[in-house]
C-alpha cells in the first residue's frame, strides 16, 4: 500500500509446590498482643511474622530460618494474607512458600503453605562444586544462544522432602533474538538431576479474528499474571498504537496488549474490542515469519531471526497499513469506518511485510518501474501467505486485499480491471503510480502459475488475456514464487527494471529447474506475454 520512505513500505510455579491446607482450631493468642486491628500493610507483614513465630509447629517455622516478604492482601472487612518465601541458614527454600492468613484485629485465622514443612538439611555444604552443574546445565540447553550458567545454592523440597540442590540458571537468547533460558535443579550431593525447565514461559491463546475465524495465537505469561500477545516462538510483539498518527510511530509507541484469560477479540469487523484487530495482526504476523521459513529457510525479514513490533489502531479511519525499516514495525489502520474495516487480513499482512523482506535484499527503489516491482513483490508473496496458510474463512486467491478492501483493491488475471493499473508493459509503465505499474508483475505471475484463458479457482472465477494473443500454460504458483524469491534474492538489485527482472527470474528458473524446463519456458512466456522481452 503506501511507503513510509523509499526503502521502506507498508504481526511457575515449580509444579511441585502444591499449597496444602492447614486449619488451626482455638489459637490462642497472649493476651494484650492483638488488641487493636493492625493498621494497613506494615502493621498486617509485622503480625503475620508474629503469628508464625508463635505458631512454629503449625508452619515448620525453627532456628535457621528466616520469612522474605512477598506480597500482601488486604480485604475489606480488614482482614489480610500475608505471603512469605523463606530461606534456612541463608539458603532459598524452593516449595518452602507459606501464606499467614489473619483477621481484622490481627489474630492467625488459618494458613497456607507448599509442600515443604520443615525445610531443614543435614549439611549446607555442598559435595558437587558448582562449575560442574554450571557445564551440565549449558549442554542441557542447546537452543540458548550467548549462554552464561549462573548455579543457586537452594534447598530444594518441592515434593517435601528437603535436600541441598544447586538451582542453575541458563539464560541467554533464542533462535528469534527473544530472551530465553533454562533453569537446571541437581542433588548437591549426589549430583542427580532433579527437575528442569524452561526459563521463559510460552502459552497458546484462543483469538477470534475478523478475518480467518477462530485462531491458535502463540503469547506469552506476564509476569505479574495473565498474557502479552508476544510471541516467543518468532520474536514479534503486538501493540495498540492507541490511534496515533503513522508518521509518529516508533519501536517503543503503543501499548502491548493482555488478557488474563488468553481469549483475545470477538470475531466481528469493525470490532469495539480493540484486541480484536489485534488477533489478525498477531496470527497473520506469524503465518507471513512460518511461510519464508518454511518454503526458503528465510529466519525472519532481515534474515537475522529478530522479530518485528506490530502495531494496529494507527491514526484515525485510516485505510492503509505500511511497513517501516526505520522502526521495524508494521502498522495498520482502522479502514475508513464504513466499508473498509481494519487492515490486518492476510495478504495485506504478508504484502507489507514483504517490503522489508525487499528491502534487506535487491532494495528495489520506490520509483518507477523498479517501484513497481517493488510492489508487485509484496503482492506476490502476500497472495503466497494466503497460499500458504490456506485459511478456509480467508480461502486463498488472487485478489489482492479482498477482505479488508471489498470486493478487492487489486486483482492478477487482469490488473487494469481497477482502471488504473497495467496489464502489459510500455515505454511509458515506469510513470505510473507504483500501485499501478506492478499490474505488469501481477500479470505476469497469474500467466505463469495459473495460465492464460478462462478457469475457476476456490470457487472464483479468473480470464487472463495476453497482450501478444499467445496462449501460455502455467506451472502453479509454488514453483513461480520460488523463482521469483531466487530472483530477488540473488539476481535483482535496487534499479531492476521489467527486463531485468525478466533476465533474473530465467536466471532463477535456470538454477532451480534447468534451462530446458516446462518452469523455465513458463517464466519465458509469461514475460513474453505481458510484451517484457
């Protein structure tokens, strides 16, 4: 759609520490030491290790060990929950948490604690040195990157019975830049693994989208409770850009969205609930990332692995989306508010994100016929994304836009049927508005995936003329689209022209399917047939 500028254009707890209830019957407390209510947070914290240290047996509370405060709730009627981690002779106690529930006037009502009751161990000197955990916990974790092993003394009694442990913690980065890691538990005494698992949190959310019905989005736990629709497998974060102007945008702008449930959106278009838009744009964003992954081994736009900041609700009624080197970002309006909804369908997604897939390679230039290419570039693969998720709410086709610009904003058979875009190739196709000079390259994919002439496809119906009266017999998109990504890729530079691009997809064909191949003279008449020779 519209370019930003001309290089660039428009998705534990340890499972052991189960709380066990302890219910205390006629607690007596020393007469004169609860006499008034406790007086907020600091006076609830203060009672509640009273209450514990009273209470040793109840808790497994003795000599040694020590309460780390970790939240408070206060209710309404007064009374208050006070949690605490705690530690023996120093160490963290892992499964040694414990909540002191308490009335209005202070008094121990009940409490809560983990698997471990009394945390102590008969030495806290440890038989393992710590470099040895510190190596096993690194080769028990060969997907972290730029790897540093940091081993905990811990005890470990999260199934109840206490022992000394080393707590490893592998931290680095993943596959996609993302923060990843890996926490390793061994027997400091005997050297036997214990548990492991992984540092980072990944969950699989429900979204109901505009577009493609009902979706598995990948997100991730906050930290504070519920989920971000950050994607760890991929490294891309969705924000709400809160209708800010595109020409504002950054990397930082926008708010991440969350949810407590991990059910995002409602399915409707022109949605109230904002995380609906959000929905197309977090799954679309990662069909486009699984599409050059899968089909070219691509990892990522820049072919870094990185993942890019998605931001949706930008600007006001504004029909349009656009990917942005400058931020490594995409951004998608909200359509105009009557029928163009939100602009985060499919190809639109894979459209404007493959401009950033052209720009880190041939870097075509957002002028003239090389402009044109540029587009039908990101036309291209944004059709193949559809393609390739073969979505059936969204079935593929080739309509450019048919969701969120109905009945569609461009179209491959025959490009001109908007009015304004090319079907073939003149002297005079690089003067054109580049929305309009790429019909040349749509046509010419059309031609040599599907043919020329009249068929029926996923129930639409397509008649592509040729501009010489040829007749031209395509070999399926698949085979095209990897011509044409070897294409860019290898043989295209930033002032690639119609006939360059002609030169370079034989090239291409060549290379992948021989010179004498049905591939090779698909690509030759298809060029022929939109007069590129």
């Amino acid at each position: 759609m519209s370019p930003t500028s001309p290089s660039a254009s428009r998705r534990a707890r340890i499972a052991g520490a189960t709380a066990v209830i302890a219910a205390l019957v006629a607690v007596t407390v020393p007469a004169g030491t609860a006499s008034a209510a406790p007086a907020g947070r600091d006076a609830a914290v203060a009672q509640a290790r009273a209450n514990v240290a009273r209470n040793g047996g109840v808790f497994g509370f003795a000599d040694g060990q020590d309460l780390v405060l970790k939240d408070v709730v206060l209710d309404a009627d007064g009374s208050s929950h006070v949690r605490f981690d705690r530690t023996y002779q120093g160490l963290p106690v892992v499964g040694g948490d414990l909540v002191v529930h308490q009335d209005a006037r202070g008094r121990l009502k009940d409490s809560t604690r983990a698997a471990a009751h009394d945390p102590a161990v008969a030495s806290t000197s440890p038989a393992v040195a710590p470099q040895t955990t510190a190596g096993k916990a690194i080769a028990s974790a060969p997907g972290v990157h730029d790897a540093v092993s940091t081993p905990e003394l811990v005890v470990w009694a999260a199934d109840g019975t206490p022992r000394l442990a080393w707590r490893t913690t592998v931290a680095g980065t993943g596959e996609h830049g993302q923060p990843a890691g890996r926490v390793v538990v061994t027997d400091a005494t005997t050297g036997e693994e214990i548990e492991a698992y992984d540092k980072e949190h990944q969950a699989s959310g429900t979204g109901h989208s505009e577009y493609t019905g009902d979706v598995t989005v990948d997100t991730t736990p906050a930290a504070g409770g519920g989920y971000t629709l950050t994607d760890p497998v991929r490294g891309h974060v969705t924000k709400d850009a809160g209708n800010a102007s595109a020409d504002t945008i950054t990397a930082a702008s926008g708010t991440p969205f969350t949810s407590s449930t991990n059910v995002w959106g409602d399915g409707r278009k022109f949605s109230s609930d904002r995380s609906t838009a959000a929905v197309d744009a977090h799954a679309n964003t990662a069909w486009t990332y699984d599409y050059f992954k899968k089909t070219f081994g691509r990892n990522g736009i820049k072919n870094d692995g990185k993942g890019a900041t998605v931001l949706v609700h930008v600007g006001t009624d504004w029909d349009n989306a656009q990917w942005s080197d400058d931020c490594f970002c995409m951004m998608t309006g909200d359509g105009n508010g009557s029928t163009d909804p939100e602009q985060v369908d499919l190809d639109t997604m894979g459209h404007e994100m493959t401009h950033g897939v052209t720009s880190a390679t041939a870097d075509l230039r957002y002028s003239g016929e090389s402009g044109g290419l540029n587009e039908s570039t990101s036309d291209i693969f944004g059709t193949m994304v559809e393609w390739f998720a073969n979505n059936k709410t969204d079935t593929p086709d080739y309509l450019f836009s048919d969701q969120s610009t109905p009945p569609w904003l461009r179209r491959f058979d025959k490009p001109s049927l908007d009015g304004k875009s090319a079907d073939c190739w003149s002297a005079t196709v690089g003067k054109l508005n580049v929305h309009y000079s790429s019909g040349v390259g749509n046509h010419w994919f059309y031609l040599a995936s599907e043919g020329s002439g009249s068929k029926t496809i996923n129930g639409v119906t397509y008649n592509s003329p040729t501009c010489n009266g040829s007749k031209v017999t395509g070999v399926g998109n698949q085979k095209i689209a990897r011509i044409w990504y070897r294409a860019l890729t290898v043989y295209m530079t930033s002032t690639t022209n119609y006939k360059g691009a002609r030169t370079a997809s034989l090239n291409a064909a060549s290379d992948l399917y021989g010179l004498n191949s049905a591939e090779y003279k698909a690509v030759a008449a298809a060029w022929s047939a939109v007069k590129v020779n």
